[in-house]
C-alpha cells in the first residue's frame, strides 16, 4: 500500500470500533457455516483461504497451504483456547491484519 489516503483510511478504520464490530459480523455471517457465533478450525481455514487468494497472487482454489500452518494461525488466535475463535478474537485479528497494511515494507 503506497498511498497516504489509503494509510489514514486504514487508521481511521483501526480507531473505529463499531465499524471493527460490523466487519467482523460480516465475517461470520460469511463464514460462521453452522452460525454458532464463533469459527471452528475448518472455517478459520475457509477464511484464510480467501484471504490469501484475494492477494492476487494465486487462485484460492489452487491454494495449497499445510495444515500445520492452520493449525498454527488457529491456535495464535483462538486466545482462550477453546477450540474456536469468536467474534472478540477475529476483532482481534482484522486489527493485526489491518496493522500490517499500515507498516512499511522497509521495516519488515
């Protein structure tokens, strides 16, 4: 992300908690497949997917990732360890994943 519109977007985004929350819901309601309020390993792994592969970078069908590294993804933000990530923490992962559209390349 090069443009400084784009960077006070995403800034103002991470500032605003409600549209965190609507985000999120968004989310479940995409991919919260058996709509329980929370994302089970099988579903987490649908949404990475998708993320990925919105990247441009390769197709999301053809996306092959192991499942140790889902398995790690998973485990990282299913904070209280529950076997599911709820909605507090996907909150918690679109903010990281926000926060590092807002970092410089050079930094990395």
């Amino acid at each position: 992300m090069s443009g400084e519109k784009e960077k006070e977007a995403i800034k103002s985004l991470l500032d605003n908690e409600d549209a965190i929350k609507c985000i999120v819901a968004n989310i479940m309601q995409e991919f919260d497949k058996d709509k329980n309020g929370s994302l089970d390993k099988d579903e987490t792994k649908q949404l990475i997917k998708h993320f990925l592969s919105q990247s441009e970078l390769c197709d999301e069908a053809d996306l092959q990732i192991p499942d140790e590294l889902y398995n790690n993804i998973f485990q990282a933000y299913d904070a209280d360890g529950s076997g599911s990530i709820d909605q507090d923490e996907l909150g918690g992962f679109i903010k990281q994943l926000l926060g590092e559209l807002l970092r410089d390349p050079e930094d990395a």
